[in-house]
C-alpha cells in the first residue's frame, strides 16, 4: 500500500530503512545468500531487520527520539521542521551509519568462523572473468568438441544473475588434442554459454620478446 500522509510515509522510511542499508551493506560484504536471491526473501528480512533495530533504538534512547520528532508539539512530525539539521544527522546515524556499522562487524565475524574465505564475488564464473585482461580462452563442450579463442576488449562474460555466457572476439581452430589452430580467417567472434561446457581454461598472452608472438600454441 502507498503511503498517503507524510506521517505514514515517516513510519515507512523509519521501518524499512535501516534494514535495507544493511542488507546492502551486508551484500557488498559478504556476497548474496543464496534464501535471498528472491527478492520477497529480501524485503522480509530488510523489514525485520529494521524493525530489530527501531525497537533497539526506542528502548536505548525513545524518550529523547519522541522529543526530537514532536519538537512543540503542533504536529506529530513538528521536530523535524523545528531542527531538520538535527533530525537529518540522527537519521544519518541511525538508518545509515549503524546498520552498515553492523553489518561490517557481522562479516568480520563471519569470516573469522569461515574456513574458506568467501569471496564478494557470487559464483566462480565471475570470479573468472572479473578485472580480467586480453587472454586466450579454451572450452571443451560437454558433447566432447573443443572451442577457444581470444578474449579481448571488445569481448563481454555475463555476471550474475544472468545466465554464465561468453562472447570471444575472434575463433581459433582448435585441434582434436584441444590444441589452438591458427585464427579462422573472417572470424566474427564465437558465443558460448556455461551450461554447454564442462571445462574453461585461461591462457594468459606470453610476454613478447624478439620473434615471439601471442598464440599459445
């Protein structure tokens, strides 16, 4: 339902807020859990975790809050035309700077019970490709074939959520052994998707010396 007065729009802000900048926060910490993919998953647990929280700060300091939002009394939300540059740094404080404040102590504790460290980056194909240079790139098809080229600038990988897929800039023949051919002639590029490989491989470009060249062959 829309909020149809400023009061009703303040509760909501109030309510919500605090457990979305956590969640954020705690994502960009931690990565996405896999129960919060579905985004009615998020919102349930955005909106617990805030009212966790409003309830935290109403029995810390609620007397003081109460004042701040009534100021003289006129209105419900009076405080804030009152002292806005007040109400403004406490919901700073309380919507923003504690619930990320909180979900950084959260993930520092977390990784510490960890065994592995769990990486920002949610799936192993993204970490893949993430921040990656000019490479030559081989797959193997889970029919047995072989298929490889190389990854370059005007090259793109898919990042989650989107299905793993791979766009190369130009094809290379590849051997029956998997070894690299030479560069099809007019190659176009080659598109392949994750659900149809069993194996990538990166080969990094040798650094060039006198009558080197780059294929990995």
């Amino acid at each position: 339902m829309t909020p149809g007065t400023v009061q009703q729009l303040a509760i909501v802000v109030l309510l919500v807020l605090p457990g979305t900048t956590y969640l954020f926060a705690r994502e960009g910490f931690l990565g996405i859990r896999e129960a919060e993919q579905e985004s009615g998953n998020r919102i349930l647990r955005a909106l617990g975790v805030g009212v966790l929280l409003d309830t935290a700060y109403l029995m810390a300091a609620g007397p003081q809050l109460v004042r701040l939002l009534r100021g003289g009394g006129r209105t419900a939300l009076a405080g804030v035309a009152d002292r806005p540059r007040a109400f403004g740094l406490c919901l700073l404080l309380l919507a923003v700077a504690v619930p990320a404040l909180l979900a950084w102590a959260e993930a520092r504790w977390t990784r510490r019970r960890r065994a592995a460290l769990h990486e920002r980056t949610p799936t192993a194909w993204d970490a893949l490709f993430q921040d990656r240079g000019a490479c030559f790139v081989r797959v193997r098809l889970k029919s047995g074939g072989w298929a490889g080229g190389w990854y370059g600038t005007r090259s793109r990988a898919s990042a989650y959520p989107r299905p793993g897929d791979l766009f190369l800039e130009s094809q290379y023949r590849m051997e029956a052994d998997g070894a690299f051919g030479p560069r099809l002639p007019g190659t176009g590029g080659l598109y392949v998707r994750a659900s149809d490989l069993d194996l990538v491989e990166i080969y990094e470009p040798r650094r060039r010396t006198r009558g080197d060249s780059d294929d990995p062959s």
